[in-house]
C-alpha cells in the first residue's frame, strides 16, 4: 500500500501549458518588443491579480489606461486568451484516470480566473474527472498563500501526510510541504509517472 488517500493537482503547465508568449508573438513579430510587452505591460503580477478574483474588465482597464498606446494589444489577452493555451499534455491526464480508476480521491488547487475557468472546462473534458477543484478566482486566495492550502485541506477533508500535491512551481511545492503534505516538483510527465510508480499509486 502506498499510505497515499488523496493527490492534489495543479492544471496549468501539468496538464496543458499555458504562455502568453503563444498569442502575444502572433502579434508582436520583434522579439525586443514581444520581451518587453510581456515583461513590463502584461506582467505576471498583473495577471496573478485575476487569479486573485480581479474580472478581467477591470485589469485590462488598468493596464490601457497606464499605456493607452499599447491598448488593442493588451485588450486581446482577454479577447483571444484561449490561445495562451497549448496542447494537453496526455501523460498527466494518463496519471489522473489511474489514479481514479485504483480509487485515490483526486483534486486541484488552482491559480485561476473565476472568468475563464469555464471556458478552460468548456475545452477540456479531464476537468469533471477531478472530485474537487479549489479555483483562486473563486476564493480571492492564490497560491503558494499559507491560506489557500488550509482551505483546501478543510473543504477535501485531506489528511496531509497522506496527500501528494503536484505543481511546477517550488514555491506552491514549499507551502504545500509547510502543510504537511507530500510534494512532487512537475516538469515533465514521464517523471510523474516514474514517481508515481515508484509510490504505488499507478
């Protein structure tokens, strides 16, 4: 037996990568000014605040208003954000359908607009495959905040030594661990699947 009850998951960049860099160089053909669109205008911090529970309408307002020069482009990361998205990565969808047909309780913790969650759903059918999805947008909480991972041990009823929460981010890995939980570092779908193994989950 693996002691595991419960894996807890991450979507994007675990199951289907997602770049602003997959629109944004359609549109911005120099590379100088593509880095610096995305570095300085649509940053990452921005962008965590519709994470956070900001509607989308209003970040893309703030943003044309500090650089009303660059607003046609910046409307489209709301517009065409479908294409940020790249293809499912089928070895992690592969882990998930394992790991529900041995009965392990599956789950995710997402950073995520409360906005464009459904459309994510709407495009990608693993998504009702999970019994619980904790979705940032929803909670005005976004990982790796201490909060969001109590939350989500409260609402699944996890016990955490017993959990194993995969991300691709170290910090949200960090503050997982912090709970308690057990932590698989997500780069790549092959080394899920060896861990895994390894673990007797799959």
């Amino acid at each position: 037996m693996s002691g595991i009850s419960s894996v807890v998951f991450d979507i994007g960049n675990v199951f289907v990568p997602w770049d602003p860099r997959f629109l944004y160089e359609k549109l911005i053909p120099d590379e100088d000014r593509l880095n610096f669109f995305l570095e300085e205008i649509v940053t990452p911090d921005w962008n965590l605040e519709q994470d956070r529970g900001r509607t989308f309408a209003d970040g893309v307002a703030l943003l044309c208003r500090q650089f009303p020069e660059q607003e046609a482009l910046i409307r489209q990361f709301d517009i065409r954000w479908t294409e940020m998205l790249g293809d499912v990565i089928t070895g992690t969808v592969e882990v998930l359908e394992k790991l529900i047909a041995r009965g392990t309780a599956v789950y995710a913790i997402i950073n995520f607009s409360a906005e464009k969650w459904p459309v994510f759903c709407r495009r990608h059918r693993f998504t009702s495959q999970f019994k619980d999805v904790l979705v940032s947008g929803d909670e005005k909480l976004v990982k790796p905040d201490p909060a969001i991972f109590q939350l989500a041990i409260d609402r699944f009823c996890l016990i955490p030594e017993e959990t194993v929460f995969i991300d691709d981010r170290l910090e949200n890995i960090a503050a997982a661990q912090a709970k308690k939980m057990q932590g698989h570092h997500f780069t790549d779908p092959a080394l899920l699947i060896s861990d895994f193994t390894a673990r007797g989950l799959i």
